[in-house]
C-alpha cells in the first residue's frame, strides 16, 4: 500500500508514521514546515519528503501521478485555537482551501485513492451534559473548529456529488511526544521544569477527553483500512479530565507545588466540555491500549529526556506565553 501523509512532520502525522510505517510499501510526506512542523520528528524513518503546501494547486495533483497513492492521509491543519483567534485567515486557508484542493486533485486523478481526513471532537462544539455521536449535528464555537468543520462537510460533499472514497476521524485531545510546545501538557511540563508559573485559563474547570496520540494513530490505521466509505468515527478512549486536574497531574509527577498554577483570563468563545461517543470505531475492532496514567508519566519523561527537541522551538516568547491568543 503506497501513501501520501500531509502535516508528517506534525505531532500526531509524525507519531502515525513512526508507529505504521512498516504497514506501507511507499511513504511520501508532503510538509511545508510550518511552526508546528519538525523534520527531527521522523529521523531515521524511511520516506520521501516532499516540501509543499496542500493547497498548491499544481504540487498535489502532481503528487497524485507520480507517485500513484492508494491513500492519502491528510494530517495537515492549522490546529491551535487561540491561533485561530489571533488569526482566522490562516485556518481557512490550510484547513479549508487546502482540502478541497485535496480532493480535487483524487476528483481529476485516474487512479482510485482513498483520503483519510483528520478532524476533532471540537467541530461538535460544547458538549456540557451530553456525549456527541457521529450523527449529531456541528456546532464549532472557534475560527480553527469552523474550519475544521467546513472541511467535513467538503468531504461529505465530494464522496456524495462525486463518489470519491474518503472517510473521516474525529478525536478526542491527544498528547504525548512530539506535541509542539504551546499546546497545554507539554508547556506545563516545560514551564514547570524552568520553575515559571502555570497559566490555567478561568477557573481551570473546562472538560477534556484525553487519548494517548499512540492509541489515536491505531484508530486511524483501523478506520484507513475498515472504515466504510463516507463515513465519520469518533476516536475516545474515554479519560475526561479537567485541565486544572491535568496540570495538577503533571506537577505532582514532576515533584512540583502547585503553587506554580496561576488563572488567567480566559480565552474568547471557550467550550467548557467535550465528549464523544467511541462505540462506532470499537465496532470495527479497535480499543485504546494505553492507561491514562501511564501514558501522561510517559509524556512527561519524554519531555524531560528531550529538551534538545524543544528548546529551539520555545525561543519564539509566545509558545509558551500565558494567553498566546492576545498575540
């Protein structure tokens, strides 16, 4: 099986790719090292490396002939909420702009490619007394949600009108290696090891469902291979927390006070819950393998063993600044 991986060198497409490569005869990773992209994050992992825009309209139906995939799987996105309130425009542009032109490139090729487009629970919007299924209608509440959104319903579209053979995933907040720096586990942990305070946005009370980026990249691989055709899974392993708990977790791996935690203003348009149902992927054989706990003393250990990845990323001051979407 021959693929095209776009956003490989992102945190979750480049944790997919070091877990799944062997599944693969042929890799190409199409990047265009953007901020949140590492080439260090598939050293040693054989592939060919294309640098490029998913919204290049002549690049994507090249790669499409040359290299004749038998799936896509789109991993490329602006994926930072208050990124997208600073900057909306951006988020339209990759994440909207950028799938279409996607899948007008399968639309005209000759060859059958499937496309796996990554989405995220947030595209439901706020899930407050309830757990969301596929069926339930989208409700996005940030720039970076409605674009995500807006690129399901291109998706749903081309496979109707078109027939293109494309399936969709919807996860749950990922963590564990490779996360880019300004995403709230791995900064705790770096600003808790230089002993600066925590930020926590209003009363830290806002409910995530947490799964190991590992057990994510399972589901896709299970929904690339068995998922129906025009279909949308949810991926959950079913471990809601809240983000005052998270940090609380982490600072009490790292032997750290929680003195450190400081609240700060929240940011625009926050969803205070989000739940969604895991029962349609556990129906094609799939089930998380990692324990929570485990997996964030992991995470942890990871970070701390590999500050050489991310020091250079935390130069720029608003990685790690306390309400990044001010900038």
């Amino acid at each position: 099986m021959r693929a095209i991986i776009t956003g490989g060198y992102g945190f979750i497409g480049s944790n997919f790719v070091r877990n799944h490569y062997k599944d693969f005869s042929h890799l190409v990773v199409l990047d265009n090292l953007s901020y949140g992209s590492n080439v260090k994050n598939l050293e040693g992992i054989p592939h060919t490396f294309i640098k490029g825009d998913i919204a290049d309209a002549e690049l994507v139906p090249r790669l499409i002939r040359e290299f004749e995939p038998d799936v896509i799987v789109n991993f490329a996105a602006e994926s930072h909420v208050d990124r997208s309130i600073s900057d909306p425009i951006t988020f339209l542009h990759s994440n909207v702009y950028g799938v279409v032109n996607i899948l007008e490139a399968i639309r005209k090729a000759k060859q059958n490619v499937r496309l796996v487009q990554i989405g995220t629970d947030e595209e439901y919007g706020d899930a407050l007394n309830r757990t969301f299924s596929e069926d339930d209608p989208l409700n996005p509440s940030s720039p970076y949600s409605a674009s995500k959104a807006s690129a399901t319903l291109f998706v749903k579209a081309y496979v109707r009108t078109y027939g293109i053979d494309a399936v969709i995933t919807r996860s749950s907040n990922n963590f564990g290696p490779y996360q880019f720096p300004e995403k709230l586990i791995p900064k705790t942990i770096i600003r808790a090891l230089k002993g600066l305070s925590i930020p926590i946005y209003g009363s830290g009370e806002q409910r995530r469902d947490w799964i190991f980026v590992e057990d994510n990249c399972s589901a896709i691989m299970t929904v690339l291979k068995k998922g129906k055709k025009g279909e949308i899974y949810n991926i959950s392993a079913k471990n809601e927390r809240t983000n005052i708990e998270i940090v609380s977790a982490i600072l009490k791996i790292m032997g750290k006070p929680e003195s450190l935690i400081v609240h700060v203003e929240d940011r625009p348009g926050h969803d205070f819950r989000y739940s969604i149902d895991n029962k349609k992927i556990m129906e094609l054989g799939w089930k998380p393998k990692w324990d929570f706990e485990k997996a964030l003393e992991y995470t942890v250990k990871w970070y701390l063993d590999n500050r050489s990845w991310w020091e250079e990323l935390i130069k720029d001051e608003k990685v790690l600044a306390e309400t990044p979407w001010k900038y």
